[in-house]
C-alpha cells in the first residue's frame, strides 16, 4: 500500500559556504528550491500530505571557526522535526537546498531502520564523500555523507550518527566526478557505480533492483545535477553527458510499489537559467516516485 508523503521543505544553503571548485560564484537562490518545487499546484495533487519546513542559517553570517558546530546544532534540529512529525503511515520525502540537507534526512531514517536493511541509491554527479581537511573548498555540501559511511574528521558531526551505511547496500548512479581522496575512498570500500551509459543499457541496474528487492527500506538521494543539463539547466554544475527521466525511470517504477521508502530531491536552483525546465522534471520525479 503507498504511503502517504510528508514532504519536509528543507531551505538550505548551508553546504556552500564558499564557490565551489572552478567556479567563482556562490550557488544562490538554491535554498528557494523547495517553495518552487512544492508549489501550491502541485501540492494540490496530494491532498493528504503533510508539510513542515526548517530554514538552515545563511552560511556567510557563521565565522569559519564557528561553522561546523553550527552544522551540527541545525542538523540535529532538522533530524528532530523529521522524527518529531514523521508517522509510520507516510514516506518521508526531503526537498532541498544543497545536497547537505540529506545528512539530516539519512540519519533520521537510520534512527528508524537498521543499516543492514537500508538500500542507499544516489543519483548524482558526486560523491560528496570528503573528509574537511582534505576538502579543497571546505564546503560541506562536499562532505556531507563520509561520517554517514566512515569516521568523519569533526567529532561534532560524527556525534549525530547513530549507525553507518553497510557499504554493500551503497550504490550511485551517474557519471561522477571525485577528488582522488575521494575516489581512494570509494574504491578501497567496493562502493558501487552505475554509469550513465551502464543505466542507459540497463545494465546493472536488473541486479540493482535484485538486491534492493531483498531488502527492507528504500532511501533515494536525488541530486538534481546528476541529470543531463539540457533537462536540468538550473543546477550549480549542470551535468553534460548525464542521465535522463528515462535511464532512470526503472528504478523510479520499482521504488514507488516498494513498501518503504524515504528520498531526498535536492539542488534545484529557481534563480538560474532554465528554472521552470529544472522544475518540471524535480516534480515529474516526484510523482513518478510517491
């Protein structure tokens, strides 16, 4: 039986705190992705559904040395309100901000299933798995999901896990793109990547959904920039050669007759070019999925 959504509106640009690497300019107006996406209209659609919201701090009015605490106490605030509202007969769906909101999301779901349970698809074209001293651009947006796998370099943050993802029920899909930390990390773990060409082929992915199938809970991290930037314009880094609805709408079909699942849509910017494209689709997925 489908659940019922409770949609959480994340507003966050918490993670970009400085320009990300190769570019100069802050990703503003992410932050006002999860007005423009869960707008009235579509929100009509699902008449039952409950909303609740959290607005993370400006990241440019935390002095550095203040930053990661701050992290900390307005993650564990955000983690509340999904515990504190969340009821067993809805599907806990995350609208973003920058991609940093799903630490929050993450942990609010391991506080309610075991890891060994737990399938982690992301759809992205990172893997956000730094640790802060050997990030580049010390933004957390980068960062946020090595304490959910590994010990994290801020005791702050590890404080707020209270399990780990089981690597093996770890998996991308897109075409990423790593510092060489990061890829060291990902491969010395066997974390697993399906690539645009492999979702294109469907090939992976049959045996991707094999393995969720044996599993308990469902949680899909959905970067927007993962998709093809001639679909999702509106990002910080639009992707070229990503993927498209298609490639993806297998594992969409799957999740949304899976008894339990939890997701994450995150990245939509409504002040860049291309907004009401990138807008359409974030909504189109979904729909396709709750």
């Amino acid at each position: 039986m489908q659940k019922t959504p409770h949609f959480f509106k994340f507003y966050s640009r918490m993670g970009l705190k400085n320009p990300p690497i190769y570019t100069k300019a802050l990703n503003i107006g992410v932050e006002e992705a999860p007005d423009a996406i869960l707008d009235d209209m579509f929100l009509a659609s699902f008449p039952t559904a409950t909303v609740d919201a959290f607005a993370f701090a400006d990241p440019q009015t935390i002095p550095d040395k203040d930053f990661m605490g701050e992290v900390a106490v307005e993650s564990f605030e955000a983690i509340s309100i999904i515990k504190n509202t969340l009821s067993s007969d809805e599907t806990q769906v995350v609208v973003g901000g920058d991609h940093s909101v799903a630490f929050a999301s993450i942990n609010a779901v391991l506080e309610r299933v075991k890891s060994v349970d737990l399938g982690y698809v992301q759809i992205d074209s990172h893997t956000d798995m730094n640790r802060y001293d050997e990030s580049i651009s010390k933004n957390w947006h980068g960062m946020y999901l090595r304490p959910l796998l590994d010990g994290y370099d801020v005791p702050l943050i590890n404080a707020l896990v209270s399990q780990k993802l089981t690597h093996k029920n770890v998996t991308f899909i897109g075409n990423l793109d790593a510092d060489p930390a990061e890829w060291k990390f990902f491969q010395d773990n066997n974390l697993a990547n399906i690539t645009v060409e492999q979702a294109r082929k469907k090939s992976g992915l049959d045996s991707l959904l094999v393995r969720l199938s044996q599993l308990k809970h469902l949680h899909i991290s959905i970067d927007i920039d993962g998709f093809d930037g001639s679909i999702a314009p509106a990002t910080g880094l639009p992707a070229k050669e990503g993927l498209l609805f298609e490639d993806v709408k297998p594992l969409f079909d799957f999740a949304k007759s899976f008894p339990s699942i939890s997701i994450d849509l995150v990245e939509v910017n409504p002040k860049k070019e291309g907004a009401q494209q990138t807008i359409k689709l974030a909504q189109d997925i979904l729909r396709a999925l709750v």
